[in-house]
C-alpha cells in the first residue's frame, strides 16, 4: 500500500491512547478558560471542545472547516491553532468584530487564514463552492429561548442581539426547525463526500411544554440526506453551578447539565 493509500484510510491522526479516551461517549473534562468566560457572547464554544473534534473527524488534510453559526469566532480560532482554514458566518457585527479580535490576537500560524462571512447562513451555497468544505461544526441558536425570561435562574435576559435574520427571532418551533433545515440544506452542498457535520445543541423546555430539539434536529437532517451517525454527550456539570430543586414541591423537573453533539455525515 502506498503512503498516500495509507493516509487516506486514517480517520484522523490520534494515538491509541486518545483515540481510548476520546471515544467515551461522554465528555466531561471539557470546560470554558477563563478569558471565554470573561467574553461577551451569551453561548460560546469552549475552544478545547472544537479542536478535540477537529482531531477526531479530521485528518491534517482536512483544511476547510465551516461554521454557519460562528458567534465569537471559537471554531475559527480551533482551526487556525491547528493550522487549517475556518469559515464563518454570523448575522451580528458585534460578534462578527469580536471574533476578528480573538483571532488577532492568537496567530500561531503567522497568516490570516480564515474567512468571515457578516452574512446569513442562508448565504451558503451561494458563496461556497458545493463540496469545498472538510468539516463542519456549529452551534445553531436555542430557538428563541435567550429572549425568554429565565424562571430557573432569574439572571438577566442575555440574546444575540436580535438582528435581521437571526434565526432565534423564529417564535414558531417548527417554523425554526424548518428555516434550520434550509441552512443545513446549504450545509450538505458545500460538504464534501463523506465528510463530518457535528451539531451542538440542547433540549429545550418553554413551562410545562419539552421539545426534543437534537430528535427534531437529527430527523429534519436525515430528510436532508446526512446519515445521523451517532451522539455524544458533552456533560457541562463543571460549568452549570446553579442547580436547584425545579418544579419543586409540585412537578418533578431536570436540571439540564448536558449538551448533545449530534454527529452527521454525508454519505
Ligand atoms: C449558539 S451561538 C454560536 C456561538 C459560537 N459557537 C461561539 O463559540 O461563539 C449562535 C450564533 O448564531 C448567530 N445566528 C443566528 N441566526 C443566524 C443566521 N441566520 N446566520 C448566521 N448566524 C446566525 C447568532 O448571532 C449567534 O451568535
């Protein structure tokens, strides 16, 4: 077998050892720095999360990695620490200017590689080449559930910024699930074949009312035509400190302290 026949059946390059421990299907060491914590967007990705991803649907030749929803920019900054090329898209400019500062900032790898889309990701497979994409990994709005009062925790309000096209303007759940359908649809042009999408998302609960969003989510993509690979469970117990007895004395309540990482592939 060649070195390059060789390469091409890697699914990525992590040792036995992380390849062991990176395939637990929970995730439950992976928590936000403290400068993340510190920055102003309501939802952020933890950087760690996105390059463990990357290093375990990746190989090095993977250089493209999409985010339709980039918000601060996290996955952009995992990709060019690892020397790939991200592109993001993200309706608001004040994350939009946010993330170019982050990646300003950090440039392990001298140039400028990524590119910033101030658009919707509707916009996709308009600006994207169809199968020009190695990976993609995102964060879509929670519904509109930011601009909901928070019963559980009382703190303020915090939402992005409610600009024109931001999909968590979307009152109607399906009518949110089907514009997230549309974009994802854009998201399968661009992917190439046999490439990852990861989606992060959680469950949803508005009173007494529970929506299934990663089932919601996974079976609009499976209608897309990705194959719905697996799950994993990203456990956030490190992050969430403010559990309480919910619903108590009358109706038993969750305390969510977990995320889903939805795995999808093109075929
Ligand atoms: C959950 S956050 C993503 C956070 C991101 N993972 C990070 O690390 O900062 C979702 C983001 O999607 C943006 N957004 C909402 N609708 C959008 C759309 N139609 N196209 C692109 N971005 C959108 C919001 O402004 C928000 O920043």
């Amino acid at each position: 077998m060649s070195d390059v026949a060789r390469k091409r059946k890697r699914a990525n390059e992590l040792n036995g050892s992380q390849w062991t421990k990176y395939s637990i299907s929970v995730w439950s060491d992976i928590r936000k720095s403290a400068e993340e914590r510190s920055l102003k967007h309501p939802a952020m990705f933890p950087e760690s999360l996105i390059t463990r991803l990357i290093q375990c649907f990746t190989t090095s030749d993977d250089k493209v990695i999409l985010d339709p929803f980039m918000g601060s920019g996290t996955t952009l900054l995992a990709a060019k620490n690892m020397g790939r090329h991200g592109i993001g898209f993200e309706t608001n400019r004040e994350y939009v200017e946010l993330a170019e500062t982050r990646l300003s900032q950090q440039s392990l790898f001298g140039e400028d590689d990524y590119e910033i889309h101030n658009a919707s990701a509707q916009e996709i497979p308009n600006i994207l080449a169809p199968e020009s994409a190695d990976f993609c990994v995102t964060s879509p709005p929670y519904w509109n559930i930011l601009n909901q009062k928070r019963t559980a925790d009382n703190k303020e309000i915090r939402n992005y910024g409610n600009i024109d096209g931001d999909l968590s303007l979307i009152d109607n759940y399906h009518e949110f699930i089907d514009a997230l359908g549309l974009i994802f649809q854009g998201v399968y042009k661009v992917l190439k074949q046999g490439k990852y999408c990861i989606v992060n998302v959680m469950d949803l609960r508005k009173g007494s009312r529970f929506y299934p969003f990663h089932s919601d989510l996974a079976r609009k993509m499976e209608d897309i035509g990705f194959i719905f690979d697996d799950i994993i469970i990203w456990d956030r117990r490190l992050d969430y400190n403010n559990l309480r007895a919910l619903g108590y004395p009358s109706v038993f309540r969750l305390n969510k302290v977990h995320e889903f990482l939805l795995i999808f592939k093109k075929p």
